[in-house]
C-alpha cells in the first residue's frame, strides 16, 4: 500500500509539473505574438507616415504603360 501511495504521488507531482510547463509555453507563445503584433503596427504606422511625407511613392513607367510599376524610394 506504501508504494501505491508513492506512485500516485510521483504521477501527481508529474502532472502538476506538466501543467506548469505547458503554461510557461501558453505564456511564451503570447508574448511572442504580441511583440510580432507590436513590431508589425509600428512597421505599418512608419510606412503610412514615410508615404504621407513623400519619401515612398509608387511610380509607373510611362515607357512600358501599366505593365511595369515599382516602389521608388526618394
């Protein structure tokens, strides 16, 4: 009865420690998609800012027409 004991104890203390580590991941993966998040609305706000500046223009080629366009950076 002592080792049963003993066995259920260690699953147990295997289970809590599973489940300790699976919240450290949850907890790892959110702050990563948060700083991507973060990291992506900064990258956008600047682009938005830079075109609105005049910096970034989206130009056309008048030789070819509409076939070839490209970013052309000031």
């Amino acid at each position: 009865m002592n080792t049963r004991v003993r066995i259920t104890h260690h699953r147990e203390n295997q289970n809590i420690h599973m489940e300790e580590e699976e919240d450290q991941v949850v907890e790892v993966v959110r702050d990563a998609s948060l700083l991507l998040a973060h990291a992506l609305f900064v990258c956008l706000f600047l682009c938005k800012r830079a075109r609105k500046e005049g910096l970034i223009g989206l130009h056309a080629d008048r030789r070819l027409g509409n076939q070839a366009s490209n970013f052309q950076l000031l």
